[in-house]
C-alpha cells in the first residue's frame, strides 16, 4: 500500500511538472510572437510612414511652386487689365473714374496697393491694417510685396504710369493649410494600419496560441 502511494504521488508530481513547464513554454512562445508581431508592425509603419512622407514631400513642393507661379501669372494679368482701365481717365485728367476704378480692382484682397502717376502728380490707394482700402498722397511699398509696373498710354501718347503691388500672403496660408491636411492624412493612415495589423495579427497568430 505504501509503494502505491508513492507510486501515485510520484505521478502527479510528474504531470504537474509537466504541466507546469508546458505552460511556461507556452507563456515563452506566446511572448515571442507578440514580439515578433510587434516588430512587424513598427517595420511596417517605418516603411509607409517614409513612403507616404516622400510622396508627401514631393507633391507638398511641386503643388506650392505650382500655386505660387499660378499667383504671379494671375498677378501679372491683373495689372496689365488695371492698366488698360486707367488709360483714359488718366488721360482725361478724370480723377472720380480714376478713383473708382482703383476702388474696384482694391476688391480683390491680393491687391495691397495701386499708385498711379501723371504728370502732375501721384496718387495712390492701400489698405488700413483691418483690410480696407483708402487713399493717401504717397505709399512706401514693403519687401514682400510682388509688384507689377505699367506704363500708361493713350493715343500713342505717354500719360503716366501705375504700379499695382500684390501680397502673396493668401498663397502661403493655403500652402501651410495643403501642408497640415498631408501630416493629417499621413498620421490617419498610419494609425488605421497599427490598429487592423495588431488586431489581424492578435486575431490570427497570437491568440490560437
């Protein structure tokens, strides 16, 4: 009886031996796969992050020289329409009309400024800091401003000048805008592709374990 009971003894404390070392091997082999699984996922990520940042990159310079070049063609269009509406009046020493037509191509926000010259003297149109525009004897242009000179001619005849100053202002506020909108489309995708690839990975790797 007592051989039995040693026996018995011997054997339980051999399956629970065994058992216990089967867990700890399957803790051990759990624990290496969500490691491994981790790795994965970051490598992962790495790659689309550098890919979709280069993309970003590149499409982010290309469509801001795109946007600027686009400004200053539109720029120097604008003068030359501003230009062709002051001939006349200029001419005819028409000051009211001279004043509404610069009142009028002052409606677009890029216009900072337009000085117009004759003869016998110059006068311009600017903007207050609130954006509206009001009229001074002489204007003192800043650095930052693109400007478009045009002479003014009327019956082949020289009648004065205009510079028509420009801001680029808006053009880098919607530069800086498509920049954010790439980080934010760049970190969603990054984000959606932790979360499906540790859930697929969970799903189908580490937790049948």
């Amino acid at each position: 009886w007592s051989s039995d009971v040693c026996s018995s003894d011997l054997t339980n404390t051999v399956t629970q031996a065994s058992s216990g070392a089967g867990l700890g091997m399957g803790e051990d082999k759990r624990r290496s796969k969500g490691s491994v699984s981790t790795t994965l996922v970051a490598s992962l990520v790495l790659a689309v992050t550098l890919t979709l940042g280069c993309l970003g990159t590149l499409y982010y310079l290309s469509s801001s020289q795109s946007a600027v070049q686009k400004f200053k063609d539109t720029s120097i269009s604008q003068a030359d329409q501003v230009s062709a509406s002051l001939e006349l009046p200029v001419w005819n020493l028409d000051e009211p009309q001279v004043d509404r037509v610069m009142r009028t191509w002052m409606k677009d926000p890029a216009v900072v400024a337009i000085v117009v010259k004759d003869a016998s003297r110059s006068r311009a149109i600017a903007r207050r800091s609130d954006g509206t525009p009001y009229f001074v004897f002489s204007y003192t242009p800043g650095d930052d401003l693109f400007n478009q000179n045009r002479s003014l001619h009327a019956q082949q005849v020289d009648a004065g000048s205009v510079d028509v100053y420009f801001t680029e202002r808006y053009v880098h506020e919607s530069n800086r805008l498509r920049l954010i909108a790439l980080f934010l489309i760049v970190f969603a995708v990054d984000l959606a592709l932790v979360v499906s690839l540790y859930w697929l990975l969970w799903r189908n790797v580490v937790r049948p374990l």
